[in-house]
C-alpha cells in the first residue's frame, strides 16, 4: 500500500511538472465488476476455458486531473475496491482525451494488488485437485498484475463527472506448478462518479 501511494504521488508531480495549469484533486467511487478466468491447456492446445469468478461490488478512491492542453489530461486514482472475498487496491493513470468540451475517453495502465484473493484460491484448488496437484496456493498466486485500461467518461458541471472503465489482465497472476497449462487473468469493470473539489 505504501509503494502504491508513494507511486501515485510521483505520477501526479512528474504530469504537474509538464502541465500549464494547476492540478485538480478529487474524490472516485462507485460499481466494480471483477471476472477470473482460469484457462487449462496442454502442449499449447486450450482444454478449458472456466469463469472461476464473476463478483460484483464497490471500489472508493481519490484521483487527480492534470490538463497537459486544453484536450488531453492525465488522470491518476488511487482506489481501494471490494468484491465478494476479493479486496484490490488499484493505480490506474489514464490518458483523457476530450472529444468534445464534455466527452472524453480514456486509456492507459491500470496496476492491482490484492489484499485478497480467497475466491481465486479456491478455484485454483479446485482445479489442482482435479489434474492431483495439491501445492500451497498462497505461494504460487501473485498479488500484484497489470492491467491494460480503457473507458469513457461525461464532465456533468466543472466538478462532477461519470465514468465508465474495464482493465484487461496483462500479466497472469498464476506462477505455480502447473504455470504451464493453467493461467489466471482477471478483468475489471468500474462504473462511477468523480468530484473534484
């Protein structure tokens, strides 16, 4: 958590260093929608595809919004996000382009790391005890992945803003026995509100 915050507010000053105008810091929350997938494969062939996870729940957060022109700003968050049994703190810093005044879009990395993680461990001795591999989960899940991160957003009034984002899993949060024929990416998507002071 601290390597997290210590992140955020590198990202926030080295952007502010670059910007013409003053940053604006604010409040992020809202609906968080978390999917694992496990997929099993041999010799490069995909045996399985399971939805593992499918939870829906609620992330909180701060975030910044730092204009570098008059179309393009960088918005970084720092947001803590709950699931039924999975807990992710997340470190998106999003590229915004404004299409119109209002409108914009959005992309950039996303960073997770749990805090936890006992749904996908239970999937993952569930599918250990079919294929008699029986290893300690907690050694062999990651807490930390990386995220591709992509969306949508509207500025209501100055302050108030919707938004919309789904990550996509770059890394694969499995680093166990079976790492060659079982990987475990997740995906996010988050539906919220941003308030900036």
């Amino acid at each position: 958590m601290r390597n997290a915050m210590l992140f955020f507010l590198l990202a926030v000053g080295l952007t502010t260093v670059q910007s013409q105008t003053l940053p604006k810091f604010g409040l992020s929350g809202g609906l968080l929608n978390t999917n694992a997938d496990i997929n099993i494969s041999v010799l490069g062939f995909n045996l399985a595809n399971l939805d593992a996870i499918n939870k829906t729940g609620f992330y909180i957060g701060v975030a910044a919004d730092i204009a570098a022109s008059n179309k393009f700003h960088i918005q970084p968050e720092l947001t803590y996000g709950s699931a039924g049994d999975l807990a992710f703190v997340y470190l998106p810093v999003m590229a915004k382009y404004y299409a119109t005044d209002k409108f914009f879009i959005q992309a950039g990395p996303q960073f997770s790391f749990s805090t936890n993680l006992n749904d996908i461990k239970q999937a993952i001795r569930d599918v250990q005890g079919v294929v008699g591999n029986n290893g300690n989960i907690d050694d062999v899940l990651n807490s930390t992945a990386i995220e591709l991160g992509f969306g949508l957003g509207f500025d209501i009034t100055e302050k108030f803003a919707i938004q919309g984002r789904y990550g996509i899993s770059l890394t694969d949060r499995y680093d166990g026995p079976l790492g060659g024929s079982l990987d475990v990416n997740n995906a996010t998507l988050q539906i919220g509100v941003l308030y900036f002071f």
